[in-house]
C-alpha cells in the first residue's frame, strides 16, 4: 500500500504518515510532485518491457503529450539481478537531475525520499502509482536489498537522469524503511 510519512529534517520529529491516495498527492503536490493512482494493466507476472509497455501505451501517450516528455522505457529490477546492489547503490546519496524523474510502477515498490524546505518526504511508492520528481529537488531512492520492481521511466533526456550528488548526509540521517 502507498504511503506518505513526513518529517522536519532538523528535529526528525514525524510529522505527517498517511495511507490516504489523495492525501499523499495533495501534500506532494504542495511541493511540486506529482502523485497518481493509475489501474494496473492485467499481465502475467513478469512480464516483458515490450508488453509493459504496449499494455500502458494509450494512457502513456496522453501523459508524454500532456509533459511534453520524449519517450518511455521499462526498468525491471529482481533480488537476484547480479547488478543489484551498485543500482541500489547509486541512487541511495541525496542527489538531483536535470529534468523530472517519473515513474510508475507496475509491479513491487520503492522510496523515493525528498529533501524540501526543510522537511523530508518518504513516498512509499507500489504497484499502480505514479510519481513526478521535478527536476532539481533533492532527493534519494530505494528498493531495499531484495528489489523487486518493474517500472516504466518517463524522460525527454537519458541524460537527464545523471544523478548530482548534493555531499549531504541527509539520507544516512533519513533511513528508508522499505516495504
């Protein structure tokens, strides 16, 4: 299930959990992210990124029309992936792009954990939701050590997903709790 917490990042004092879609996107929102509950396209688990993607096509062609995005791919990441832990890795230091980070989530979940105006938001993200990052927010991303996810990444620029490391200690101070 989705789910929201919040903290002050100075004091780590919790300020905010919820459980509730629209109160998730309605908080996000509040900071520029996009949250959505799409419905799951009905495909056998494990499925191929070309199936993925053909099942999500008309919905994924009005949102890369609406954000002017350029194209799509699908990422599908399992606990015995021999590259698991440099991905995992890479992607766990408070850092930026340079354009939106979208994805969604067909299958399994993640964190995406972003540093704003002196708060952190831990958006626990699962099968059927959708987030935004805009470009330039500080923020880290999780899957936990046993991965297991098949997402479809939205981008104008594969560039434009270079991670920028900020130097930051935020995500040591901030552990994700997966799952």
């Amino acid at each position: 299930m989705s789910r929201l917490t919040v903290w002050d990042a100075s004091t780590q004092e919790e300020t905010l959990r919820t459980e509730d879609a629209n109160e998730i996107a309605r908080t996000l929102s509040g900071i520029g992210v996009r949250f959505e509950r799409w419905p799951v396209a009905d495909l056998p688990a494990g499925a191929s990124a070309d199936q993925v993607l053909e099942a999500y096509k008309p919905r994924l062609d009005a949102f890369l029309a609406e954000t002017k995005a350029g194209t799509a791919d699908v990422i599908q990441l399992t606990p015995d992936h021999p590259m698991k832990d440099a991905l995992r890795d890479k992607f766990l230091k408070e850092h930026t792009h340079t354009e939106d980070e979208v994805r969604f989530f067909h299958e399994g979940a993640g964190n995406f954990v972003l540093h704003v105006g002196g708060k952190v938001y831990d958006a626990h993200c699962t099968k059927g939701d959708l987030i935004s990052v805009p470009a330039n927010v500080t923020h880290w991303f999780d899957s936990g050590d046993k991965p297991a996810f098949t997402v479809l990444r939205v981008f104008t620029e594969t560039s434009g997903w270079t991670p920028h490391y900020t130097g930051s200690d935020m995500a040591e101070r901030f552990p994700v709790q997966v799952g």
